[in-house]
C-alpha cells in the first residue's frame, strides 16, 4: 500500500543519511534493504536517484579519485583521513552502491515494461512546462 510504501521511503532515506552524517555504511544496507520493499515503482525509482545524489555520488567520487591518483586500493589510513572510513566499510560502500544501482535499473526496466503493456507513451509532452526531477 501506499502508506507502508511512504513509511519505508522515509525509512530508507533517514538510513541512507548516516551514511552522509557519519559515514557509517551499515546504515546505507539498511536503507537499501528498504528499497527492495518499497512497491511503488515511480516511488522507488525516485528514491533510488534521491540516494545516488544527496548520500552516495560524493563519498564514491572521492573514492575513484583515490585509486585514480594512487594507481591501487589506498590504505586505511588514506581513507579514514579523506573519507572517514576504513578499508572494509569502503568495499562495503562500493557493493551497497552495486546493489542500489541494480534496484534502479531493475525498477526503470520495469516501469518501461509495464508502461510498453499498457500501450502508454511517454507523458511527458501532456505538461506544458517542463517539470524539474527533484526538489532542490
């Protein structure tokens, strides 16, 4: 139902926002762990990128440039001083953010499918005004 869905969202995003607030990466598994429960496609979906912007795509940016610039894995001490977290969490942080774009791409996948059996067109041009994805 759409109330067990928006309890799960809101659940969802407050784990992922540990993950920002103190880099704890456990609580980025228990807000993907939501995702998967969450039945509302176009919700999940939104969730999913709301995630990917405002918790993940900065701590993995900084990640990549790490190993970019060092050419190997940086050490524990390298990543507890750019990052705030250990060797361990860093891997941990790299397959949660796997399996959150996986969900993604599974839930486009079926919102595309779903909308091709319904013979649905793109709605987007029913809008006279182009509607922003987020909120900033």
């Amino acid at each position: 139902t759409l109330c067990s869905d928006l309890l799960l969202a809101h659940y969802s995003a407050l784990a992922f926002s540990g993950l920002k607030l103190s880099r704890d990466v456990s609580c980025m598994q228990i807000g993907v762990s939501c995702l998967l429960y969450v039945q509302s496609l176009p919700l999940r979906q939104g969730l999913c990128v709301l995630c990917w912007e405002q918790y993940i795509l900065e701590p993995m940016e900084v990640l990549i440039q790490m190993v970019e610039k060092l050419g190997r894995c940086p050490s524990d001490k390298n990543l507890l001083k750019t990052l705030g977290m250990n060797l361990n969490s860093a891997k941990l942080l790299i397959a949660q953010t796997e399996l959150l774009l996986e969900i993604l791409q599974k839930t486009i996948r079926k919102i595309q499918t779903n909308s091709e059996l319904l013979g649905e067109e793109d709605t987007r041009d029913d809008f006279p005004i182009e509607m922003p994805l987020y909120l900033p």
